[in-house]
C-alpha cells in the first residue's frame, strides 16, 4: 500500500495515508453529521454538529494509527524493522521488515493492536459514562457524550473484528503463532491462518450479499467489500509463502530466462517490428542504450498504437513506457528479490552482468520455477532457453 499523503513520522516511523483514507474520513463525517448526532442529541445547530464530526472523526483515525502503531512498536522491540505505517480505505497497515523470529514474538506483535483498540474503545466509554452520572446530560455534554459513545463502540468493534481468526486480520496472527507454537513450522501454520481466512472472507460475503439482496440492506455491500479483500490478501499471502518456499536458496541464474530478446534506444520501431517483434511475439521487451545496458521497458501495446506511417521515422525511445526504468539484479542474487520486483507496473526483471543484459526474469519464469520445485526436492534447475513463451512477455 502505497503512503499518497505524507503525515510526518512517530518515533522514527514513517506515518502517511492512502488517497481512499479521505473517502472514509467523509463517509464518517457525513453520518455522524446526518444521523449519530442529531439522533443522540437533537436540537443542536448544524454547525455544531459539523465541528464535532470532524473531531471525532479525526480521532479515529487517530485511534486507528495508534493500533498500528502498537504493532510497530512491538514488532522493534523483537528485531523486527519497520518501513512505515499507511492509513487507508480499510483501516491500517504497517509494513514490516521482515518476520517475527519466535512464536511469542508474532503473539504478541499480532495482539497489540487489538489491545490498543480496545483500550481506546474502553477509556472513551468510561468517559461518556463518567460524564453521564457526573453532569446534567443536556446540550453540550449530551453532544459530546454520544460522540464518546460512538467512538467507544467504533473502536470495540475493531478490536473485536480484528480479534477474528482468519489471515490477513490480527487474529489470523495469533491463530498463526499459535500453530507454529504447535507444530514448529511457521509457513505451514501461515498457510493454515490464510486458509482460515479464506473461509471467514466467504463467510463475511455471503453475509454481505444476503443483507443486499433478501434485506435490501446496501450496507452489506461494505461486507460484500471486506469479505472479498480478506480472501485476496489470504490467497496472496499463501501464495507469498509458496514462492519463499519454493525459491529459498535459489539464485538468480536458476530462474532466469537466457538470450533475452531486446530493442535498443536509437533503432527505428518499423525496424523493431520486423527484426525482433515479429519473430519473438512477447508482451514486453527491455530496451537498451548503446553500451547494452537496460534502460526501459516498451509494450507491445504501445507500438501496435504508434501510426503506422510514423513508425519508420521514430526511433524506439520515443515508444518507452512512462516511468520505464527497469529493475536489474545480478545472475548470483537471491531469486526472490528477482521474484518480488515483479509488479503490474515492473512485469520483466533485467538480469545484468558489469551492466550488460543476459536474462531476464518474468511472471512465468517465477511460475516455471514454482512448478519445478512441486517434482522434488532439487527445486528449479537453470534453464537455458530464450526469453519468453507465448503467455507472456
């Protein structure tokens, strides 16, 4: 998840929030503003309600940053490194840098965030009660003691749903220390948290569809939303496990493509076209300077676009990719830092020896490699072969 807004850092800790972090901010100011308040406590302005909206709805997010920040702090006080922590649509997360080294250790990683809510969530209830019995609930008090409230529920709820056992949820943590406790391996117990988290994403969506469709409830289609991103994360993260499993140990040169098929800077897209697209069908290419090093990435999209009479006047650097800059590793680097530089927007790895291409890495060869590691403890063998197959670039 990647920080659109940068809010500054907490203890040496990037903290920053995604764009979609605004959308539930407002969703959250528009129903206290519409709804909580003037139920809670009517008669009030409008602009009251509008100030105190917008306070409690800043707090919590900043109850959520702090459940974050939990995990953070706890996860350093392990060993484990902190990139930063994101705010967005969906509530947080803190990107670790690497794994917890113990069972303990991912225990009490995973709980602290709950913790943290439901800490908030009791000491906000404690004050709206507090204030109930200590001042005539009238006015303002009133105001600001349904504001408690329901930032006490709020932060109850998220302690508790997080608490559910099922990855990628805090509770899908704990569920996975205590099978790596248990049975001494932690990608067999990840792989057993995921699967749980896969059940409880289709549970939450069957729950969602039924509120929208039986109880013309479109509130379930935010379920329907929650239920479909607990799956795809859980099926990430086994997926995740798989390759790390699969590749461990592995170089480079083990899943790499030799001979890969390349354009060049200054050569002309017609020439491209005839000489290498045509002859090597593949989705995407490197592009290289004068001395044959990789400096980008042209689609074959993009020049199937290019007018056809241009095409013999433009040299290939004009058809690059925005922000085509490529990845390069190194044929003896670890083949999962090749493996996790594959993105939507990074689908090749250039593999570069003193600068120079000799292979790339791709979604495929990463496929190839898993497959191979399923027939036997050898795992992926090398393979010299040209770059590509036909499903893919």
């Amino acid at each position: 998840m990647r920080q659109s807004i940068h809010l500054g850092r907490v203890s040496g800790i990037d903290i920053g929030a995604h764009w979609s972090v605004l959308f539930i901010a407002a969703l959250l100011g528009y129903g206290l503003t519409t709804a909580v308040l003037p139920t809670g406590a009517p008669g009030r302005p409008l602009v009251a309600y509008i100030l105190v909206a917008i306070v409690v709805a800043a707090l919590f997010l900043a109850a959520l940053l702090a459940h974050e920040l939990a995990h953070a702090l706890v996860a350093r006080r392990h060993g484990v490194g902190v990139r930063g922590i994101t705010l967005w649509l969906l509530g947080g997360v803190s990107e670790l840098d690497g794994d917890p080294p113990t069972p303990r250790a991912a225990f009490l990683i995973a709980a602290s965030g709950p913790a943290t809510s439901l800490v908030i969530g009791g000491v906000a209830a404690g004050l709206a009660a507090l204030l109930e019995t200590a001042a005539q609930a009238t006015g303002a008090v009133q105001l600001l003691i349904v504001a408690l409230a329901w930032l006490a529920g709020v932060n109850l709820l998220l302690g508790v749903f997080n608490l559910l056992p099922g990855a990628p949820l805090d509770g899908g943590r704990i569920v996975h220390a205590v099978v790596w406790k248990l049975r001494g391996d932690s990608d067999r117990a990840q792989i057993a948290a995921d699967h749980a988290g896969v059940v409880l994403g289709v549970l939450i969506i069957a729950v969602g569809l039924f509120q929208t469709i039986f109880a013309r409830n479109l509130s379930g289609l935010w379920l329907v939303l929650l239920g479909w991103f607990l799956t795809t994360a859980a099926n990430a993260e086994t997926a995740s496990v798989r390759m790390n499993r699969a590749l461990d140990r592995r170089r480079v040169r083990d899943i790499m493509a030799t001979a890969p098929v390349a354009g060049h800077l200054d050569e002309r897209v017609d020439t491209f076209i005839a000489e290498t697209v045509l002859p090597h069908p593949h989705d995407s290419y490197p592009v290289l300077d004068d001395a044959g090093r990789p400096v980008g990435i042209v689609y074959l999209s993009d020049i199937a676009r290019i007018d056809p009479a241009e095409r013999p006047r433009m040299a290939l650097r004009a058809a690059l990719a925005p922000d085509a800059a490529v990845p390069t590793v190194t044929p003896d680097d670890p083949a999962l830092v090749a493996a996790r530089n594959l993105t939507p927007s990074n689908p090749l790895v250039a593999v570069t020896d003193d600068e120079r291409l000799v292979g790339v890495v791709a979604s495929s060869d990463v496929a190839h490699a898993l497959a191979l590691a399923g027939l036997g403890p050898d795992g992926p063998a090398r393979r010299d072969r040209p770059q590509g197959s036909p499903d893919r670039g």
